[in-house]
C-alpha cells in the first residue's frame, strides 16, 4: 500500500498538537458521575451559558443562505461596540482562525515567532503547523515579559509575536510601555485580549499610531457561545485588508454571525453576567487566603492560577474530580504544581469552596 505520509509536507508528519478539553461526557465517565452533574472549571468559559437574545436569534435563522463573506452586518456591530472604524475589524472563526491566518500572511517555513510560555498554546501550535521556528523566551518569575530577552533573540527571521494580555493562565497584563518596545521594532505584535470584557483594559489606543499592532478578541469567554466559534480582530485597514484577503470566503456561518449580533446588542446583560464572574473570582480569592498550603497569582480574568505546596497538582486535580469538578492541569516544568480555575456561578463556587478545602484537609 502506498506510504501517504512520503507525500505530507515533511513538518506535518508527526506534531506536537494542541489538546483542547474533553466533552462534559468524557469527564462525566471519568469520575464515574452523571454528565449533569459535572462543574466545567477547566476551559474558562461563561457558566451562564447564552442570553435569550441569541437563543431567539439562533431559532429565526435562514440557514438555506451563505452568511456574507463580508461580514457587514457583523463587522458594523464590532465597530459600533469598539468604537474602531468598521475598516479595522474582522471576524473569524474563533480567534484561533485569526492566529492562523496571521501566520498565512506573515511567515514562510523557517522564519519565526517569539512566544512567552507560560501561555496561551495556539500561538506555538499554529507556528508548528505553519512550518515557522519558535523562539522561546521565558517570562519572568512575576510571569511579566523579560523585555531585554525579546529584544535580544530578534533577528532577520523575525516576524511576529504573540502576547495574552490579560495572560492565560497566569492573569496578569501587558503594559503599554512594554507593547511600545515591541511594536517599535517593527514586527508584528498580537495582543490577545480575549479576557478584555473581565478588566476592561486594551491597547486598541495604540493602532493610531502602529499600522504593525494586531489586537484580537473572542465572544467565547464573555458572551457564553464558545461552541460557536467567534473571535474578532481590531487591525489597521491595511491589515484587515490583507486578512480578509486570504480568509475562507464564508468563514462565520450564519449561526455563529446571528449569535453575535445579538451579544453585541445585548452586550450591557451579557457584561453583567462578566461581572458577577469576577464577583466569583473574588469570592473564591477571599477562601483561598484562609487555606494553608495554596496561594494564587493576582488574576485579572476570569480565572485563578493556584499553586499548591505539601502535595501534587495532580493529586488536587483529581481530588476535585471525585466531586465532579474539572480544572485545567499543566504538567509542563514551571506549572507541574498548579492549576487554573475559571470562576463559575455563586451555586458553583460553594461546590468548589466546599471541595478544594476537603481535598486540602485530607492526608497528601
């Protein structure tokens, strides 16, 4: 029989992939209990689940029709909830499309993106695929980026860099004295801010003055359609022009464009619901402060990096399992003892309360 992979692209062969998480099936049958009774604290998204306003939307749909390459009705909301002009926004299939397009338009195999682990693992995963080199720098122990590192391991190759802002897992911000050192070298610098509705804080400000600054954003996390794949991007019009460019034609179906117009039209309920998440962060900060053997890193998502003493992240991680609650584990070198918690409902954050200090409490 013939070999197919002789015939792949040679880097493709065998990757390093990125492994999302698991349906609420799986881990229902993992820790042997209903899947309704499962707690989803492991991927960061909106408990609340959708408004009325998208469910009303989603039943009124003409799904017979191609949604508009063009994205007009979409990409004129984005501007209205930005306040960018309608040519500096585009829409793709969850920002994870846009991460990839970027790698399409900016680099060839071998040349390179700077990734600051821990993050966000799409960035280096898209890069895989890309055939492009990752140059790897480490933030530092406060996890802020080393900004004399970066500048140091640039070189001709050099073409973008991805930057989380707030970071996931870790919470914390990119400054905007630390986003102009990088946007004055000249290379393209993507700042996630698919946590923005959590803070409130951008550097969208900056796109009059750097045509090189990409600022991408998702409905996943605050607006509660995570499972339909919408993310947004706030460019320059040369950007934007490019991307849409070389998008698939039709990349936002008609489900997932319907569903955010609706968020954006009922943004101010959908926020509300963003801050009683961070009501619940809080809640849950206030808890851990009187635990002994965990602490946490200052968040300004919607979600926690705890770090354990006295026993194993994984040991919590599945402690916590058993009362059907999920967090995400890393098991890489610098966060084999933590855990990222997403703040979930009041009712969810007393199971969580509830189980973390039993879990605590019982012999390591």
């Amino acid at each position: 029989m013939t070999d197919i992979t002789k015939l792949m692209r040679s880097h493709l062969v065998k990757v390093n992939t990125y492994h999302g998480v698991d349906p609420s099936e799986e881990l229902a049958r993992s820790a042997g209990i209903r899947p309704e009774d499962v707690i989803r604290l492991n991927a960061n998204e909106n408990p609340y689940g959708a408004p009325d306003a998208v469910k009303t939307a989603l039943r009124n749909l003409d799904v017979h029709l191609y949604p508009d390459p063009e994205q007009r009705r979409l990409r004129a909301r984005l501007a209205e909830y930005t306040g960018q002009p309608i040519e500096r926004v585009m829409a793709g299939a969850g920002g994870d499309e846009i991460i990839d397009l970027l790698f399409r338009l900016f680099t060839e195999p071998g040349q390179s993106l700077i990734d600051c682990e821990p993050t966000f693992g799409m960035y280096a995963f898209c890069a895989r695929v890309a055939g492009a080199k990752i140059i790897m720098v480490p933030r530092q122990d406060d996890w802020s980026i080393d900004i004399d590192r970066v500048l140091g391991v640039i070189d001709p190759d050099t073409r973008l860099i991805f930057l989380a802002s707030p970071n996931n897992p870790t919470g914390n911000l990119l400054s905007e004295e630390e986003a102009r050192a990088l946007l004055d070298t000249g290379l393209i610098l993507t700042v996630d801010e698919t946590y923005y509705e959590f803070c409130g804080k951008t550097l969208c400000h900056l796109l009059d003055e750097y045509e090189n600054l990409v600022v991408l954003r998702s409905f996943s996390k605050w607006a509660g359609i995570a499972g339909l794949r919408v993310g947004y991007c706030i460019a320059s019009e040369t950007m934007i022009g490019h991307l849409m460019d070389i998008k698939q034609p039709y990349n936002i179906n008609a489900a997932a464009e319907a569903a955010a117009i609706a968020a954006l039209e009922n943004h101010e309920e959908v926020l509300e619901r963003a801050r009683v998440l961070i009501e619940q962060r809080k809640r849950l900060e206030s808890t851990l402060d009187g635990l002994d053997g965990v602490s946490y890193y200052p968040s300004e998502g919607n979600f926690l990096l705890c770090r354990f003493e006295g026993r194993t992240a994984r040991d919590v991680y599945e402690g916590l399992g058993r009362h059907g609650i999920f967090v995400r584990l890393f098991e890489k070198d610098r966060l084999e003892d933590s855990l990222r918690i997403s703040a979930g409902t009041p009712e969810q954050t007393d199971r969580v309360i509830e189980a973390i200090t039993e879990v605590l409490s019982s012999p390591g």
